[in-house]
C-alpha cells in the first residue's frame, strides 16, 4: 500500500479537482513513468510515497512524489519530485519559466554555482508542473552561522543574477500596488486589534511617506517572494525556489523583502532585531556594490515595507502572535512613528 499523506484535504478541494486524480496512487505511477520516459520496455516507475506538504485551499498546492525508477540496464535511482497545481491554470508557464532560466544560466553546469532546480515537465491532467527536489538546506538555517556574511555575498549575487536575465513577464509589481497589499492587510490587524487601530493609521501614512520619496524604480525581472526560505545551499551550489510570483518589478524589492525578513527573524528567533546585521548589511553592500550605490535608498524602502507587512503575518501563525506587539513597535521606531494607542474601552 503506498501511503498518500493529505493533512488537509487537498483531494477534496473542489477549485482544483485534478488534485483528487494527482492523489491517486496508481494514476501518479502512471503519469510519473510517461513523464520520466519509462515505459514497460524501459524499465519500471514505483512510487514509494505522495505527500501534501502545502495547501492553500482553493488557490494552489503542492504534492511531493518519492519515487523510484529501476532501468532495464539494472540502472536504479531514486528521487523525490514536486508537482506544483494552482486553481485555474495547467502549468506551463511555472515550467516554462523555469525552463528559460536553466537556459538562461542557472543550471548545475553554471560556474557561479547559482541555480534552479530542473523542471521535468507537464501533467496535463493532473494541471501540474514538477520539478526535481533539491537535496540541500534553506539558507534560513544557515545565516546565524560564523560565516553567514559570506552566505549573505553570494545571495546578493544570486538576486543580481536573477535581475539581470531580463527574461519577460506579462505580470507587473509597482510600489503601488504593493502599498495596496501592506494596506488591505493592516486592516485586517486593526480589525483584530481595535486599540492599534490609531497606531496602524499613523504606520501607514509613514509608510506612504516612505515610497513617495524612494527613487525612481529600475524595471526588471524580479522573483518578488525573495527570503530565506527560497534559496536552498546544496554544498557549492544556490538553489533559488518557487517563481510563483515572477514578474516586471522594481529590483531592489527583491533585495529589501529579503533583509524585512531577516531583522524579523533576528527578532523572533535571537530576541534582538540587530542580531544578524552583519548579514544584512553583507548583502545590501554587496548588492549595491554590483550596481549602483543610488539603490541604496530604494532597497531601504523596501525593507521597511516588508518589516510592516511583517506585523499581519505574525498574527497568521498561533507561534509568532507573541512578536506582534514587538514587531508593531520596532516598526514605529524603524519610521519614527510616534505612538498613540487608544485605551482599551
């Protein structure tokens, strides 16, 4: 019996019905052996496990395979791939991309050693495209390291390279829009928390404040969901992930959304919002130092941004809402806010 392990549900989700046929031991050994190009007189396709390790109900998921594959030659390997399925879409345009960077680049071959993983190809059935799993570590885990200013170098180098491919997207990302989403989800937060609610108002006219007075934007190809998370250290070797939100942007969000995250990290994880400069200032020296020292300021705004939006996403997770009020006030202290705080009714 191969264990299917689906902790939400997935195969239910009635937005993305081709999950129930992805989730099915027998129809995934099938689609996995004709996607490898093993057929009967090649060889043999077993699937050892299927795993939902991410489901956002009625938007997209993701559904790991382990899998083994015996060759008539004796040849075995095993391997893990990821099927990624967003609601009303088939696929081909994650793969596509994916695609265009390795031969952009960033395939193992590249003497930089900055990567992305190999796409393997379409499941049109299934509306899924799959990727070969890297084995490595998030550099989430590796930044607090002795040598985590080194890391911070090579991820600022991983971020120019991404830049300066210029491959296209239809898809276009301003500071508007992104003051949209801060916006849309500070609300939420002062719907929660109605004693914030003068302090939340007073952040986002800051915050208004900010992008108003930040450079002139340079328009590139940015991943914009760029943090730690994202980039998997596989020996010598970078690994950027999950292209989901490919598009035409400013280039410093990528680089200003990383270090947001970084000082929230610092904060939650070490209890000190400066624990891990170093590695931030590591990796915006080095990024400015492969463009042009008139970003700094741009990638500065950003990472105030991200800092803010920092302050929803805490109240999304039951183990962050401790850091919110934490994070609320580092934010004020970041924009010089002064603090007014309606007293409890």
């Amino acid at each position: 019996m191969i264990p299917v392990t689906d902790p939400t549900g997935a195969a239910h989700d009635e937005a993305m019905p081709s999950l129930a046929l992805a989730l099915d031991a027998e129809r995934a050994r099938r689609a996995m052996a004709r996607l490898l190009g093993v057929g009967r007189a090649e060889g043999e396709v077993r699937v050892l496990a299927i795993r939902v390790t991410r489901h956002k109900p009625g938007r997209r998921c993701l559904v790991e395979y382990d899998l083994e594959v015996e060759r008539r030659s004796g040849e075995r390997e095993t391997l893990t791939l990821i099927g990624k399925v967003r609601a009303r879409r088939y696929g081909m345009a994650g793969y596509r991309l994916l695609r265009a960077f390795r031969e952009a680049g960033f395939a193992e071959d590249s003497p930089d050693g900055i990567c992305v993983p190999e796409p393997v190809g379409t499941v049109s059935s299934f509306r899924m495209w799959l990727q070969r799993k890297v084995a490595g570590s998030p550099a989430t885990d590796l930044l607090a390291r002795p040598d985590g200013p080194v890391l911070a170098r090579r991820i600022a180098e991983a971020a120019h390279k991404v830049h300066a491919a210029r491959l296209p997207s239809e898809r276009r990302h301003t500071i508007d829009d992104e003051l949209r989403i801060l916006r849309r989800s500070l609300e939420i937060v002062t719907a929660s928390q109605p004693r914030w609610a003068s302090r939340i108002a007073a952040l986002l006219e800051a915050c208004d404040a900010l992008a108003a007075a930040a450079p002139e934007p340079e328009l590139r190809g940015i991943h914009r969901d760029f943090y730690a998370d994202q980039i998997i250290v596989a020996g010598s070797r970078l690994y950027l992930i999950d292209f989901d939100l490919y598009c035409r942007g400013d280039a410093v969000l990528d680089i200003g959304n990383f270090l947001g995250h970084v000082t929230e990290q610092s904060l939650r994880t070490l209890g000190d919002p400066g624990a891990l400069g170093s590695r931030e200032r590591a990796l915006e020296d080095r990024y400015v130092q492969l463009t042009s020292e008139r970003l700094r300021p741009g990638i500065r705004c950003y990472a105030a941004l991200t800092l803010v939006r920092h302050v929803y996403l805490s109240t999304l997770f039951p183990e962050r809402r401790a850091f919110t009020a934490s994070l609320l006030e580092l934010c004020e202290e970041r924009l010089g806010v002064l603090v007014h705080e309606t007293p409890s009714l």
